[in-house]
C-alpha cells in the first residue's frame, strides 16, 4: 500500500474516532480532538488532488468535498455536534472511503 493511501486511510479512522466522541456527546472531548485532526484532514484532501494530478483516471470531485467541508463548518459554527458527526460519518468518511479505494 502507498504512504499516500495509508495516510488518508488513518485519517479516515482519526475522524471515525471524534464522530465517535460526537455521539456519545462527550463535547469538549471531541472538539478537543477534532481540532487536532483538521490538520490531517486537510492533509489527505491535498494528497488526494497530487494523487489526481499524477493518475488520470482517478476521479475526485472537488464541489463536492467542499460542499461537503462547508456544511461540515456550518454545523461546527451552529454548535451543531449531532449534524457535524452525521456530516462527517455519512459524507466526508464515506466519500473518503469510495476515493481511497481507487487509488492504487
């Protein structure tokens, strides 16, 4: 397995874990960790457009991850944990996960 992959694969497992926190409404100890896992997100989202740029057929649909990150924002902004979690789990990981798998 590529570094590349490997590294959006653990922040996929990083975000699982805060969504995790976000649903047994332990607050502070999500966004706490949240916070520190923006970062690695961000991260993956630049290696995935690399990835892109290097592999022609690999499909990324960028309106969509940030559609996905504005609603995401949003619900943050809302103080909305339950949205945020449910954003995170159904559409960033899930998207995440579809992207991960067709890279090499």
């Amino acid at each position: 397995m590529s570094q590349q992959k490997e590294t959006v694969e653990n922040t996929i497992k990083e975000v699982e874990a805060v969504v995790d926190l976000f649903y047994q409404q332990k607050r502070k100890e999500a966004l706490g960790k949240f916070d520190s896992v923006i970062g690695n997100m961000m991260n993956s989202i630049d290696i995935l457009f690399t990835y892109k740029a290097e592999h022609e057929g690999f499909e990324l649909d960028e309106n969509k991850l940030t559609n996905i990150l504005k609603e995401a924002m949003n619900a943050l902004q809302d103080g909305d944990e339950v949205l945020l979690a449910d954003i995170l789990q159904y559409d960033y990981m899930e998207y995440m996960e579809e992207l991960v798998g067709g890279m090499d």
